[in-house]
C-alpha cells in the first residue's frame, strides 16, 4: 500500500519517467490514458498497474536523484553527479550548518537539505526574489526544507550567518566575496565554489592563494555510462564529460614555518617565487 500524499515516480514502456504526488480523488492523465490513483495507493512500489487503455506503467519509489531532475527550473541546475560530489566534500549531514549563495532554482539546496535532516542547517543566499520564491516551491514540492532558510540578499552585504561549518558559492565573480565568506565560517571550514570557464578559475585561485586558504583543489568530473548488456559490455556512444570546474579548500591561517617545510622540487620552488612575487604586486596596488 502506497498513502496519500506521497510523490510517486511513474515510468512508461517508451521511458518517460513522470513524478505525481498522489492526491485523493485524483487522476494522472496522459498519452497512454488515465491512471486513478485509487489504483496506485492498493499496489506497491516496483508494481506495475494498467491505465484505462490497458496501458503498463511501472510505480517506483522516488530518490534524491529524481527529485532535482524533477524540480521546475528558471536558472541552470547543477548535475547530479556535481552536488552528490560537493556534498560530500562539504562534509554535509546531521548537525551541520551549510552556508551557499545562489541557489537559483534550489537543486543543491534541496540535496543540502536532504543530508543535513531534522539536526543540520541550510542557510542559503538569493539575490534574486524570483529565484529565492522558485527554489522554495521546489523545496516545498519534494517535500523537504524545513531546515532551510532562503535570504533574498546579495552576498556583497555579507552572509546571514556566522559560524558556519562550510560554505559553497555559486556566483559569477567569487573571489569578490571572500572576505564575507571568511565571516560567515568557524576556523577550519570547507570551502567549495562552482565556475563555469577556466578564466573565472584563475582568477578565483588569484584571491584563494592571498589567504586565509589551503588544501586547494581544482577539479571536474566526467560520467559515462556503459550498456548495461552482459554477453556485449561496452560504453555508450555519448557520455555527460565536462559541466563546470568545482573548487575547493579549507579555512586555514598559512604558516611560514609549516610552508618552508614543504618538500620542494624546481619547479615547486618556480612557482613559490612567482606566487611571492604576485602577492607582493598585490599588495603594492
């Protein structure tokens, strides 16, 4: 038995996957005919129930993953295989405190709110009204959310919390805001940012190298499926390769003694010099 109000994934013969939340008295309608939901609720996930047409539909449980699929969208979400990773990194779960800025359509904000649960919190920044009320529905929708609160703020004013165990930013011009992200976090907290071009990265790296930063990492990560066949494995002809560069750090005072210590090559020496000496071009402007 499936109750009322739960959000059921329905998956059709030709693979269209439509997400409903069962409503007492209600039907889901399409090509292949109309499908009471009566019906759904007396079966059980992984059944398959017959529209009006005596068409096959199977009824599956709902995942994280379904869920941002699902979301209605006005902004460019994150992938999946993206936030699973960042979420990760963020070290996001029970008791924690998140702090992001530009939730935009809220895909991150809801896999945020799903791992932190009932004891975390989700503090999240929209300078946009339209996109902070966008990302709430979704929240709302997916049934999660209670743990997050959406500011409609600019960062450049400053986040609305302190204390914070991480913090990920998904704006345009990161580097602009660091000194605020510094505020916002406990010494020690993780840091991750999301860019869409190489040149945004360096710039980024530019004002992560001034400080307080460490342990920086720059990565992307590129999925390909494979054919699930077992007499003929092999990959799919297309797979989902680069969407965005994602950066990380950690909140770290930088030690001179700690960093003189650092074993060093040639070229690691090279690029200490050079990094000397951008930092005290910088501090001459």
């Amino acid at each position: 038995m499936i109750p009322y109000g739960t959000l059921v994934l329905f998956v059709t013969p030709k693979g269209k996957r439509t997400i409903k939340r069962l409503t007492e008295g209600e039907s889901w309608q399409s090509h292949d005919g109309v499908l009471p939901y009566e019906t759904v609720v007396a079966a059980d996930f992984g059944d398959t129930v017959l529209t009006s047409m005596g068409r096959p539909v199977q009824v599956l449980d709902v995942t994280l993953q379904d869920l941002m699929k699902g979301i209605k969208r006005q902004t460019q979400i994150i992938y999946p295989k993206d936030i699973a990773y960042i979420c990760m990194k963020l070290g996001a779960g029970p008791g924690r405190t998140i702090c992001e800025a530009g939730c935009g359509s809220g895909g991150l904000t809801l896999a945020l709110s799903w791992f932190c649960g009932p004891t975390g919190r989700v503090v999240s920044h929209e300078a946009r009204e339209e996109f902070a009320r966008l990302a709430r529905r979704n929240l709302d929708w997916a049934g999660v959310g209670e743990n997050v609160e959406i500011n409609v703020r600019d960062v450049a004013e400053g986040f609305c919390v302190t204390g914070a165990d991480a913090l990920f930013l998904d704006v345009r011009t990161p580097w602009d805001y660091l000194d605020k992200a510094v505020a916002a976090v406990r010494p020690g907290a993780m840091f991750g940012f999301l860019l869409p071009t190489i040149v945004q990265v360096s710039e980024l790296l530019k004002g992560l190298e001034r400080g307080p930063f460490d342990h920086i990492e720059v990565q992307e990560l590129l999925l390909r499926d494979w054919k699930p066949l077992a007499d003929r494995l092999r990959p799919n002809d297309r797979m989902t390769a680069h969407t965005s560069f994602l950066v990380f750090c950690r909140h770290q005072k930088r030690s001179k003694e700690f960093d003189d210590l650092r074993p060093m090559g040639t070229r690691e020496l090279k690029q200490k010099k050079a990094l000397e000496e951008r930092l005290a071009s910088a501090e001459q402007l």
